[in-house]
C-alpha cells in the first residue's frame, strides 16, 4: 500500500490537515477522515454526479480528483455551501424537488455554481447545466423548477 | 375538511433539510467503533460446481480478519416465495458474479486487496442463458432439488420451470368465433436495472450476548430480518434491523441483498462489519426487471369492441426465484388491462436462467405485458379505423364491473383519467403538430392499472406526556416520502400540527410489522393502519376528557390545536398535555393507540375465475391510470425524443399532492428509460455493461421539462381519507404510449424494447419511412 | 491496491518530460477525469504521477504570429466550450467541446488528456483532424508538431513517444466559413454512437476546402482527403455528400459495442454525413 502523506485540505473554510495515500481520491478523504459525508459514492466512475464538490467554486466529480492534487484548492461540500446554496435549499423544498435525497448534495452544488456563473438561467440551461447529475427518482421537473425559481428570483 | 386539513397539501418532507444539508445518513454514511470492512469474491462461471477453496492467502494478507466460504454456512435457504436460496453458494454457483466467499478486513482497500487471492476451484457445468434453452430437452438443470424446496404457495414448478401461472375468465373459444378481427403478435422488453443511486450496503454488530444489530438500505426491515434469519438459520428474535436513510429502492431493496452475508461475517469476526456495494456489483449481483417474451392476441368486433384475449409470458427468472412467481402471476393480472374483455386467458411460464436473479422492480411485470398489450390496442384501432382514446374508451372498466379474476373495485376514476389526458394533451387536435425540419412527430397514448395493497401493516401512535405524538410503523422511507405523508395523517386525524408528530425509525424490536415498502401499498395499507391507530388515541382522550368535564363521549370533538372539548361550548376544553399527564401518573395508563390489519379481499372469485399457481390470494385495491406523450423521431438518426407528457392517475385521494406528482414523474422517467435505452446486456454468460459508463439512464436532458402530472381522485371507501397507491402506476405504459406515438408518427409498429435509433431507423427504412 | 509512491509537481513541460522519463511506471495526471477513473478500477496502477496542473505554459488559449490559434494541453472543455474565437471552421471544436461529457466533468477534463489517451469514442480527434489542427509534443529532447491527421493511430494509440507530452494544440488562421460537430448518443454525456466532425473554409483561390471526420465506434477518426476534396468539387451537393457518406461508411469498420452495433452505425453514417454537409451549405449560403 502506498504509504499515507500529510496533506492539509482547506474545506468549508477551514484548514484540516489529513494523512491520506496518494491514491486516495477527494471523496474518500472528504468522509472517512473529514467525516463529511454528504458528498456520495454512487459510482466512483464521474458518471452520476453524486459526489459533486466545488473546488475553486466549481463542481468537480470528488471520486475523480486526487485528495493531493487539492493542496492549493478551496473545497466546498453541501455541509459547508452558503449564499446560493442557501437560496436553492429554500427552493428545493418548496418545490418538492428532493426524494430520497442522495443525488440532493450534487444537485444544490452544481446548480449553485450553474447560477453563480448564470443568475438568471433558463429551463434549458438548466438542463443542461444539472445533465451530469442522475437523479432516479425524481424525473427532474422539480428540481428543474427549484433552479429556475431561484434563477427567476435574480432575474426581478 | 376544515381550513387547516393537512390532506391534500403539498407539504415538505419532513426529513428535508437533513437532505439537503448532507447531513442524511445512509448506510454508507455510517461507522461503528472498531469497524471493519467486508468485500466479496464473485464466481467466474454462470453455472459450476464448487469443488474446494483455498483461503489461505487471503487469510494471511494485510488487515484480513475473516474469511468465509459457503462450507461455514449452514443448509439454510431463503426466498420470499420459493425458499431455493443460501446467504452465500454453497455447492453450486449460478451466475456469473454470485458470491463465494466474503471477507472482512480493517480497510475496505485490504478486503477487496485480500478477495483478489482467494482461489477457488470449479467444474464447470453447461450453462443456460435464455429460458427458451432452459426448456429445451435434456437441458441441465439449474435447481436439482427444486421439488423438495419449501414454497409458500402452491407452485406448478419442475425441471427449470421456476412457476407457471393460469388465469382464465370466460370461453376463449367463444370469444375468437365473436370476433371479427384478430390480432397477434409477440413482444420483447429488455432487462432493467434498478440504478437506485445509492447501492446496496449493511453494516452489522453483534452485541456481547450475541445479539446482532443490522443496518442495511432496504424496503423493509421485516423481510430484511426474516431473510436473514431464515438463511442463517438464527431465531429472528437474535436479530435487531434498523435502517439509516435509504437511497432509494425500486424493487432492488426489497428482499435480501448481501444482508446475511454481512451478519454472518460480524458473528465470526466479532466486530462490526460494513460492506457497501460498488456500482458494478449492484449491477451485477442484486437483481433485475425481468426481460419477458409476450405473445398476446386480442379479438374485437368491428364496432371496437374486445371480446376475448390470449397472453402468453416467458419470463427469465434468473438464478434465484425471488420475488419472481409474484411478478409473473402479476403480470397475468394485469394483462386485460383496464378493460371488459369477457373472454381471457393468460399463461405464464417462469424460468431459471443462469444469469442474475430477476425480481422486484417498480411495476411489477405490468410493465413488460402493458408494452404489448397496449401498443396492441393502437393496431386494432388503426386496422378498425377508430381513434386510439376512443376504443379505450368504450372498453375501460367502469365502476360496476369487476377486476381479471373477478374482484369487486371499490372505486375507479379510468373514465376521468381518460379525459384528463386527452384534454390535456389536445389529443383531438393533434393533426396540427408540427414537427421540426428533418423530424417526424405524434402523440401516443395508452391506459393503465395497478394495485396498492398486500399483506400486513400495523401503526402504534403514542400520546407522550407533553401531548406531542410519537409515531411508529416500521415502513421504510424509501425516498417517496411515506414518513411525511402518515404523519399528516396522523397528524390531521388528531387534529394537531405536523411538528407535534414524530415519526420513529423503523426498528424490527419497537415497530410494529410492516411487510415493506413495495406494491405501492404504504399509502393506501400504513396510512390506513395510522388512521386507525390516531382514532384510538381520539377514543382514549375522550375517556378520559369525559370523566373530567363531566359529559358523554359522544359530546366532546378535538379541536385545532391538541385540545379536545364539548361540542358547542367554546370554553369547556382541555389540552392533549392535561389528559396525557393525567394518563401517564393517575388513571388509566399511557395512551397508545395501535391498529393491525392484513388486505383480506380475495384476487379471485372462483364462480368467475380459474386460477392455477396464482402466488397471492389478496393481493389490493386498483388505481388508473392514463398518458399520452409527444414524441418527435429524427429521420436522420431514428432518435426519438419525447418533447411533452401528461401522466394521470387516479390515486383515490392525494394526501400530499406534491408527492404524489413526485411518484409520476419519477415513474415517467425510468419509464422512458426503460423504453428508449435501457438494456443490460450478456455478452455470453456475463453482464457487459456493468458500469454507468456504459449502461444509461435518462438524464435531465431526456426527461421532458414538460413533464405535466394530474391527479383524479376517485376515493376508495377503505383507503385513509379515500386515498390509494401511485408509486408504481406511472412506469406501467410509458413504453406503449411512446411506441403508439412512434408508429402514428412514422408508421413503425416496435415491438422490442429499447427503442433503439437502430430499431427505429431500420423500421423506418422498412417501411419506406424515411430516405 | 495501489502502487503510488510519488506525485510530482513539475513547472515547465521540460521538467514533466524528464520526470516521465523515470520509468514505464510513471504517468502524468492532467485532469484526471480519465486515469482517476481507471485507477479506481484497477485498470491501471502507475507507480509515480506527474501532474501538469502546476505547468504554467499549458494552460489558456492564445493567439499564434500566424493568426492561429494555441490551445494549452492543460486547457479545460468548458472553457473551448465558451471560447470565441473558435469561430467559422474552427466552430467545430468549439461545438465537440460542448458535446462532451457532461458539465462537471467539463470543468475537469482537458483537451491534452484526450489528445493523449485518444480513446475511439472520444469528441476531440476527430473534430481536431476535421479542423487540420497540429499537436505539439514536448519532451526532453524539445518541441515537435504533428499534424492531427497523423497523430491517432489506432485505439488507444497514438504518435506520442515515451517520456512527451502534448503541451498544445494548433489551429490553423480562422477564416470564412462554417464548422460544426453532430454527435449522436445514447443520452447527454455519453460518449458518441456515431459523431460527424465538419469543417468548412470558404477560399478565394479553391472555392470551398472541406475538412471532415467520423468519430465514435472506429479506432481512429475516419477521414480521407480524397472524400474531402469530392465534398469540395461538388460544392456541397447532396450527390457528393451521398457519395462522401457512402464512402466513409466503407472506410469506417465500426465497431459492434453496448452503445450500438457496427450495421446501424454504418447506415448511420452516411445520413449523418449528408445531413451534415446540408447543414454546412446552409450555413454557407446564409453567410455569403
Ligand atoms: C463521465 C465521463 C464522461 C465522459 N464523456 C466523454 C465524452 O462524451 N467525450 C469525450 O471525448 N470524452 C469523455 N470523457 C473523457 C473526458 O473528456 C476526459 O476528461 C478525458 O478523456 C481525459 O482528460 P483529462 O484531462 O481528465 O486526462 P487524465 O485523466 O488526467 O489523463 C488521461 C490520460 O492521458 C494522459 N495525459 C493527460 N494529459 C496529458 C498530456 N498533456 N500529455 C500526455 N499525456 C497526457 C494521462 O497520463 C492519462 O493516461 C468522459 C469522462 C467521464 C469521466
Ligand atoms: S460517485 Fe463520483 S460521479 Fe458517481
Ligand atoms: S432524489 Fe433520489 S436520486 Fe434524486
């Protein structure tokens, strides 16, 4: 096994310093050291979006990123995602937009960074933007609607 | 219904904002003091006997604690309707990826590491991987000894014949002599993954007396406890189940997973052990939807109407019987439809395969038949020259008549699902949709049933001292939100606000039984069960409000609040807490309200029905159901696309509205996966498209936006404030509607699914259908 | 499990070359959205890695003396996705870059990471070989080009030695006319069933030079400048699109995958061609 290194991650604003294999990916670090375990593995293959993180405030697959390829980076995890975030939590639960929540810690990071770059965007971007996060469940309209709540909420 | 009903809103989840905080924890997200970390070794052969292990590497690597093969378990077998089933191969292996041997080392790297030196020697036995194969003559046999298993119903079963299954009204014969038109043809759907998105996981503990606590992502903690129990040969009372959120269960979660593996390895190993799946493993060792062959033929007469109908089913069953005879007696049920078609008979036949087990997915074989039988009715219409909605129309079911089989309906909203769609979707003037340059485009429609019921449920509500509410079911929130919906029951029965109530973590020691949360049935059988459990606590309160205002029972009502009254006098009430203290220190005793009950309507009325191997007797009350879709096909490629949607259901009564269109849409879009791309595929005896790489679910590109859901409330005189199931009814006919909307567009009838660009496109050039 | 001793940090290509040059065992990581993936698999186990995300030189998009354009091997898909000078012709790759993958995997990705791993399904090869666009390589020993029509080999293989890196993508001076890139999959974000790369240049001398390729279930992008220079005699005509199609289709040898089978992506192909090529006359004649 490769040996484990120190690694300090700045995660949510704060500095943690982790000892992590050099193989480790982002994710794993995240929640079995960090413990901060709302980013999932629901593939560990960057297909279904469920371990979305930001990294420099934009979303990246944290099962396909290298914890020590982070060492200049700021990470922010669904435990730590405010402002936007925020917005979009308030519009997804009006909208009805969650069900069993675990394409949810994806789904509000990628859209927060979606509307950072594009406040007022349309249902098509959207779309667009949320089609490298897979939710089963939900059939996307309302998450779809949530986005767009809060995107209609910049455009006034 | 007063102002402040809780029914019929679309109120949060009550467990949202753990969700989007990240801070739900499913099984994944769970550790345990000491913890170590479980993988498993799959078998390379889809059939072989096993003829020795060696371990001894494996043992002796980095961090390994445990290892098991199937020698150190017992000649337990499991199996909700057949109990053909080890925990672990044991003798024999019968697909391609079946664990052999489990390992729990101190990291999961270590365990998957060690699962890497472990040998195991085979002899190789022929494999059979189509179940025309497993049929044919002289075909090795999968289960050897499937005659002296032990089956819960009566199975006509033998050789690789899992389950066959007979359901017959009237006289075929008659019914082909009355029609003047005819119609037949066979139908293939695909196998389907379930891709919940979170895989399946369990983490178990043995305490010091040897008790085991298990958690584990699951449909239903009972099943989960019964399985393991009865695969391990443990008495249930030594296992606790509990479940942590759950990412999702469409079926996949349902019966056991790798559950009594990993229960087995912390009872050896001594300490907690967690193994959560990758996703190739979810793929390849849980289970599937059943790719079924259907050969129907339908009789009309020249006016449209049905008059007799014939299916046929093979269905791949897989390895393991599973839930599979409930699904193909199931899928017979439902092959006349919503429809009077006095002369039917459906056969099915259910065979072992060695490819993974098929069982339970969201729909329940409806979907498989609903594909030929519905696209079937479009041809008879085209042939007929009479308008698809209309021949639906003239033959639904109405309120009087009787279900396949001959069970009364206590209610029926087809008629209004119907005219919901087609108002909706402008069907009647659909001549003027224009479709894009280089595109061809229609609506499709198609009509639906499906049940929600089954088996057993029970709810106990607790008054606690401070008159708040504790709620305990023991069904599981998969993700459709049943917590949030028997709490507004509950809450509304009691007439209190939604955050005085409580509802308790399934817990097989404190919940009370619940069969689990499939069939559609939370809803319509759980929240019946919370009703009633509410109406005790209402009963008790008001005995011990009438001792203390000094009235009969028959006076006092709850109001707003948690306080109960005299009806007409505004001054004279007391509070839930005053009563509840009262219970809980001075008379009486604690209020807890219970209520259990099991679906005891029988499927089949034997003065108009013949049923043979039939796996339930009752089996619940139905829902309708109606679609129509917009879809646009590119000449070009064959690509369809479907642009809009509107998805009806009769639900009885929406408790939370919202919900309820979550359940449609949801249903839509692993519809449109299963009709547009979704296909596991054998590339000889092993699945080779494991990955999500290379297996595809529809994104937030291909599920329409519009994607419009309406509710028909057709009360049913049982169901919780008339309510009934929608979990499933929504998956059941988007691969017809899709296909009718195909062949009204371009003039290609599919009858496989997916319907692949190439199925399309060469349709299309078939049939001169494009350049 | 893993054999990763060392991650490196290198600042200019030079040094990522020379690092490379320690061993088979060692790889660079640009994006990771490729070898994270087959590491996590056990695809592939590389004892050290060099990153390039520290290599200055390799990122962002510049103009050439020429009037072309340098695209850094280390720059992402999102940002060709939005970039506009990737105009007329080069619109092509513009167009891939937003074919492929999905959003956060755009964010990741880098162009010299598909370059280098020249996966047969990917969007790049055969837009850059529609585009005439050169691939720089660095390696200890300096710089040398190779024309992207030269450079995909056959699967997985590609002109790349031992110890070099791509350190960028040339583009040829934007001029008049159109490019545009059809992929056809399965879902949004799935590698293309088939692809068709087209790229149109209105000359004063020639009348139109057409460059085109196939992508997506063929080793290499298919593309033979033979068929080029028919699209470009006819003029965009559906007869030569037809013939150009029919021609490619015999030249593909696609490949029979879960995606789709060989036979529907050799009907595919020439339709697509020809939809293509109308497409591109359209544009033209709306331009002129
Ligand atoms: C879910 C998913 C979907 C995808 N879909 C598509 C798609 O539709 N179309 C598509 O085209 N691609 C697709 N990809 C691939 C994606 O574009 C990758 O990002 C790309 O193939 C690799 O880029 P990278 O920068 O991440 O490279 P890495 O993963 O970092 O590296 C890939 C390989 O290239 C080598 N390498 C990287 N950079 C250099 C360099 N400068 N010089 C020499 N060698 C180098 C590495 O050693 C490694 O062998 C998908 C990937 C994922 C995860
Ligand atoms: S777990 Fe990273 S994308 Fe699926
Ligand atoms: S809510 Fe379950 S995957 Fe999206």
């Amino acid at each position: 096994m490769s040996a484990r290194q120190t690694l300090v991650l700045r995660v949510n604003d704060t500095e943690h310093e982790v000892r992590a294999a050099l193989h480790d990916t982002l994710l794993t670090v995240l929640r079995d050291q960090l413990q901060l375990t709302g980013a999932k593995r629901g593939c560990n293959h960057g297909v279904c979006g469920a371990c979305t993180v930001l990294v420099d405030g934009r979303p990246v697959r944290a099962c396909l990123t290298l914890a020590h390829t982070c060492r200049s980076a700021a990470i922010t995890t669904i435990e730590g995602a405010r402002g936007i975030a925020d917005r979009l939590r308030e519009a997804f639960e009006q909208a009805g937009a969650v069900q069993c929540g675990f394409c949810s810690s994806g789904m509000v990071l990628t859209a927060s960074a979606l509307l950072a770059a594009r406040p007022a965007a349309s249902v098509e971007e959207i779309r667009a933007g949320l089609s490298g996060n897979l939710c089963r469940c939900t059939g996307y309209r309302k998450i779809v609607d949530a986005v767009r709540a809060v995107a209609q909420g910049a455009e006034r | 219904m007063s102002d402040q009903s809780l029914i019929g809103r679309s109120l949060p989840r009550v467990e949202i904002r753990e969700k989007l905080t990240g801070r739900a924890q499913y099984i994944a997200d769970l550790y345990r003091p000491g913890m170590l970390h479980g993988a498993l070794v799959g078998s390379p052969h889809p059939h072989a006997r096993i003829v020795s292990y060696d371990v001894r590497a494996a043992r002796a690597a980095p961090g390994v604690r445990c290892v098991l093969t199937g020698e150190d378990f017992g000649d337990h077998r499991m199996g909700a309707f057949i109990k053909d089933e080890h925990a672990i191969a044991k003798g024999k292996v019968r697909y391609v990826g079946e664990p052999v041997v489990a390992i729990a080392a101190e990291t999961e790297a270590q365990a998957r590491a060690a699962a890497l030196l472990v040998e195991v020697r085979y002899e190789e036995l022929p494999a059979i991987l189509a179940p025309e194969d497993a049929l044919a003559p002289g075909a090795a046999i999968i289960h050897e000894e499937l005659a002296s298993y032990f089956k819960v119903f009566e199975a006509v079963c033998g050789g690789n014949v899992c389950s066959s299954t007979e359901l017959a009204e009237g006289d075929l014969e008659r019914g082909w002599r009355e029609s003047d038109l005819v119609v037949e043809h066979e139908y293939r759907t695909a196998p389907q993954a379930h891709v919940s998105l979170e895989p399946c996981g369990a983490l178990a503990e043995v305490d010091a007396a040897g008790r085991v606590t298990l958690w584990s992502a699951n449909q239903s903690v009972f099943r989960v406890q019964a399985s393991v129990c009865e695969s391990l040969g443990l008495p249930m009372s030594r296992l606790r189940c509990l479940t942590p959120r759950v990412g999702a269960g469409f079926g996949n979660k349902m019966e056991a997973h790798i559950q009594p593996i990993v229960v087995k390895l912390a009872l050896a190993a001594g300490r907690p052990v967690k193994l959560v799946l990758s996703r190739e493993e979810d793929f390849e060792i849980v289970r599937a939807r059943h790719p079924f062959k259907v050969r129907v033929k339908t009789g009309v007469k020249k006016d449209g109407t049905f008059v007799a109908r014939d299916v046929e089913v093979l269905a791949d069953g897989g390895a393991y019987a599973d839930d599979s005879p409930g699904v193909l007696g199931y899928s017979l049920l439902m092959a006349r439809g919503p429809y009077r078609i006095p002369h039917t008979r459906c056969r099915g036949t259910l065979v072992y395969t060695n490819k993974l087990r098929f069982g339970a997915f969201r729909g329940f074989g409806n979907p498989q038949v609903s594909f030929g039988t519905e696209t079937q009715i479009d041809e008879i219409a085209a042939r007929l020259g009479i308008d698809p909605v209309a021949i639906r129309r003239k033959n639904a079911l109405g309120p009087d008549d009787r279900w396949f089989g001959g069970q009364q309906l206590g209610s029926n909203g087809l008629a209004e699902c119907i005219e919901v769609a087609e108002r909706e979707s402008k069907w009647k003037d659909r001549a003027q949709l224009a479709a894009a340059p280089g595109k061809r485009r229609a609506l499709g429609f198609a009509c639906t049933a499906h049940i929600s019921g089954l088996l057993g449920t029970g709810a106990i509500v607790r008054l606690l001292e401070d008159g708040s509410v504790v709620l305990n079911t023991g069904a599981v929130d998969i993700g459709q939100g049943s917590d949030t919906i028997l709490t507004q029951i509950c809450a509304d029965a009691l007439k209190i606000p939604l955050d005085r109530v409580s509802i308790a973590s399934p817990d097989t020691d404190g919940s009370p039984y619940n069969w689990g949360t499939t069939a559609s049935r939370v809803t319509y059988t759980t929240g019946r069960a919370v009703f009633a459990a509410a109406r005790e606590v209402e009963r008790q309160i008001k005995t011990h409000a009438a001792e203390l205002l000094e009235c009969a029972e028959a006076d006092l009502e709850l109001r707003p609040g948690g306080v109960v009254g005299i009806k007409g006098v505004p001054g004279k009430e007391l509070p839930f807490l005053a009563i509840s203290a009262r219970a809980h220190w001075r008379k009486g005793g604690p209020i807890i309200g219970t209520n259990s009950w099991v679906f005891d309507q029988p499927t089949v009325d034997p003065k108009r029905a013949v049923a043979v191997g039939l796996p339930f007797p009752q089996i619940g009350v139905y829902s309708f159901g109606a679609l129509c879709v917009d879809v646009e096909i590119d000449e070009t490629t064959g690509q369809i696309e479907v642009r809009r949607a509107w998805t009806v259901a009769d639900v009885g009564r929406a408790i939370n509205r919202g919900s309820v269109e979550g359940q449609l849409e949801g249903a839509f879009a692993q519809g449109l996966g299963f009709a547009l791309v979704e296909e596991m595929v054998w590339n000889g005896p092993r699945l080779a498209n494991p990955t999500l790489m290379d297996y595809k679910v529809p994104t937030s590109r291909e599920v329409p936006y519009e994607l419009h859901s309406y509710i028909v409330e057709s009360p049913d005189p049982d169901g919780p404030f008339g309510a009934k199931g929608v979990g499933e009814i929504g998956i059941n006919v988007v691969a017809a509607a899709i296909a009718n909307a195909v062949a009204a567009a371009t003039g290609v009838r599919l009858r496989q699914l997916p319907m692949t660009p190439e199925r399309v496109l060469r349709g299309m050039l078939a049939a001169g259908a494009s350049g | 499990m893993s054999a990763l001793k060392q991650l490196h940090f290198p600042q200019t290509p030079e040094e990522a070359a020379r690092l490379l040059a320690r061993g088979d065992d060692v790889r660079c990581i640009a994006g990771g959205a490729s070898l994270v993936a087959m590491m996590n698999l056990d695809l592939v186990d590389p004892v050290e890695l060099v990153s390039l995300a520290e290599v200055a030189e390799l990122r962002g998009i510049s103009a050439t003396p020429d009037g072309g354009l340098r695209i850094g091997a280390m720059t992402r898909h999102r940002e060709l996705e939005a970039e506009a000078r990737l105009a007329g012709p080069l619109a092509v790759l513009r167009e891939a870059a937003g074919k492929v993958a999905n959003p956060p995997v755009r964010n990741m990705g880098t162009i010299g990471g598909v370059v280098a791993l020249a996966d047969p399904a990917a969007d790049y090869p055969s837009a850059l070989v529609a585009a005439d666009a050169v691939v720089e390589l660095a390696s200890e020993r300096g710089r040398r080009r190779v024309p992207a029509r030269e450079f995909f080999l056959g699967l997985y293989t590609t002109a790349l030695a031992p110890a070099e890196i791509v350190s960028a993508i040339l583009l040829p001076p934007a001029a008049p006319g159109v490019g545009l890139y059809d992929k056809l999959a399965r879902v949004a974000g799935d590698h293309a069933i088939v692809a068709v790369a087209l790229s149109v240049t209105r000359r004063a001398d020639a009348g139109i030079a057409v460059g085109r390729a196939i992508g997506g279930g063929a080793p290499t992008p298919v593309h033979d400048p033979k068929v080029d220079a028919l699209l470009a005699q006819g003029r965009l005509s559906d007869a030569a699109a037809a013939q150009a199609g029919a021609a490619l289709a015999a030249a593909a040898d696609p490949t029979d995958d879960v995606r789709a089978s060989a036979e529907y992506r050799r009907l595919a192909i020439p339709r697509m061609v020809a939809r293509a090529v109308a497409r591109a006359r359209d544009e033209l004649e709306r331009a002129r």
